[in-house]
C-alpha cells in the first residue's frame, strides 16, 4: 500500500476510527501516563506526528504541553480542528514533514508508523530524527511480535515489529534508544512502546 492509499482507507472509515478510539479515555490509564510523563520531560514544542482524530494533541494542550498535531487524512483533520478547537493541527505526512530542523522538542508517533513498509521505515525514521533537535525525544507506540510481519490491520495493512528490530533502525537513524516496554492485554494484539532520545 502507498502512503496515499493508506490515507484513502483511512477516510473511508474515519468515522468508525473516531468512535472507537478517538478519546484518551478509550485508551489504557497506563499509555495516558506514559505520554503525559514522557511529553512532561520535554522543553519546548511536541509534534503529534499521525495524530489521527487529534485526541492525544489535545490531552497534551490540556496539560499544558505545546502540542501540534500533524495528520495526512483530511477526514481526521477536520474531526481533529472541530473538536479540539485549543489544539492546533496541520496536514503532512511522512517522510517529508515540511517542518524546519531541529524544531521539535519532541515526536510522538502513537501507532503511526505501523502502515509503513519496511522499506520505507529508514526514511520516515531519518524525517523524524532530522526534525527532532539534539537532545530531544521521541515516542513510538506500536504492534510488536516476533518477526517482521505484515498483517491485516482492520483499516489497511500494517506490520509488527520486534522491539530490537525497531530499536536497531532508530539507533541508525540517529536516536539513543532510552526506555522499550511491551504488553499483551487480553484480547488485542501485542503492543510495545520506545521512548529515545535524538542524539
Ligand atoms: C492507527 S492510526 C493512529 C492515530 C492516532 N495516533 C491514535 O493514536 O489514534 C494511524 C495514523 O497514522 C497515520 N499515518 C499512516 N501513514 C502515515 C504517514 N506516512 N505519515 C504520517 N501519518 C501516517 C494515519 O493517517 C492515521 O492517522
């Protein structure tokens, strides 16, 4: 799938997307805290990179965090400049943000990084490193297991990956790996997390 068919499929059933998960409080108390501490940490602005319907931008701008949201689907964009009128919200998509270096204190990628191939991971790892400043952070949260594995994501296809495998492409794009956690929750696919630092 291109990253502009990803963007169609995503369209097509944004509303269901915005129901289902479109509010923090759809999302475990643990991932909340993650993202407020890891986003505390920080000084300065946070990009919400694939923010979908905008709900963790807003829970940052609600907590003080300088937060921007940046998403491709025009769908989720529109949802995300309605409801969340405190937050603010820009189209982009990887692997060129069209964002200035060094500009970031800090990304967030929550579950936006799984659609992409992986051969097309450097770049989008190389788009964030470049536009994260040294000694910022980034966040990833994504679907782990024990291979490189496409599988059928109910929107569009996305892929696992195994927590040292990402580890190793963020480390050669530029990043310090910190923190890496996983989780299986009954019923739903097993998720990790990694939080590193730009170098
Ligand atoms: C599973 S949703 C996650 C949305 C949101 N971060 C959340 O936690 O609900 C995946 C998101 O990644 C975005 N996305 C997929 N490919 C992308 C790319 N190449 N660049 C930027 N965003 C992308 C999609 O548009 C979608 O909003």
């Amino acid at each position: 799938m291109t990253t502009p068919e990803v963007a169609v499929a995503y369209g097509a059933r944004s509303a269901e997307y915005i129901d289902l998960f479109g509010r923090v409080d759809a999302a475990p108390a643990a991932d909340r805290r993650l993202i407020l501490e890891w986003a505390r940490g920080l000084n300065g602005p946070v990009l919400d990179v694939g923010c979908g319907p905008g709900h963790w931008t807003d829970y940052l701008v609600r907590h003080g965090v300088p937060a921007e949201g940046i998403e491709m689907v025009p769908e989720f964009l529109e949802h995300a400049r309605t409801s969340f009128p405190d937050a603010s919200f820009r189209a982009g998509r990887l692997p060129d943000l069209d964002l200035p270096d060094a500009s970031a204190a800090g990304i967030l990628s929550w579950y936006s990084l799984i659609h992409l191939a992986p051969d097309e991971l450097p770049a989008a790892l190389a788009e964030l490193a470049r536009v994260i400043r040294p000694g910022g952070g980034l966040l990833v949260g994504f679907f782990t297991g024990e291979r490189v594995e496409a599988f059928p994501h109910a929107v569009v296809t996305a892929y696992y990956w195994p927590v040292d495998e990402l580890s190793r492409l963020l480390a050669a794009a530029g990043f310090r790996v910190r923190a890496t956690a996983s989780r299986a929750d009954p019923g739903v696919r097993l998720q990790a997390t990694i939080v590193a630092e730009r170098v």
